[in-house]
C-alpha cells in the first residue's frame, strides 16, 4: 500500500497512513516528554499511522493567528492582507 501524507493547516497537524485507515482501532501518545504525537493502531497493535501534532512554527501556524486577532478557533477564518 502506498503512503498517504495529509496535511492540516489549521488544525497544524501532519498525518502519515502507510495502512488502511479503516483499520484504524486504537490511537495512542507516542511517549515523548518534547511532542504531542499520536500513533494510530490497528486491531492487532500494528502501528499505520502516526499524527504529528504542532508541525508548523507560530509565523505559520493559521490557528495563532486567529487567536492573535481575537477570533474563534473554532469557526472559519479568512486570512488577507
């Protein structure tokens, strides 16, 4: 199977799937005191995936700024200049 690579800027997220994600069963912290990561397991403990999380730094990460100018993260924002 191929590698599938999805890349989320607002949710400043990178998710690397080299199983088939609907054998996705189980998500779990990758053990690491510096990153937030998640590895995705399939029913058999196998790891196919694995979520990095806080990929980009503050000058491009979408959601700082939409907290900078005081808006919701949560609702869709439109960056212009």
């Amino acid at each position: 199977m191929a590698v599938k690579i999805l890349l989320d800027p607002v949710g400043n997220t990178m998710n690397i799937w080299w199983g088939d994600p609907r054998d996705a069963a189980e998500s779990v912290e990758v053990d690491d005191s510096h990153r937030n990561d998640v590895m995705v397991l399939d029913k058999t403990g196998k790891p196919i995936s694995l979520e990095l999380i806080g990929i980009f730094p503050n000058e491009l990460n979408i959601s700082h700024f939409v907290k900078q100018f005081g808006g919701d993260p949560k609702q869709p924002f439109l960056l212009h200049s």
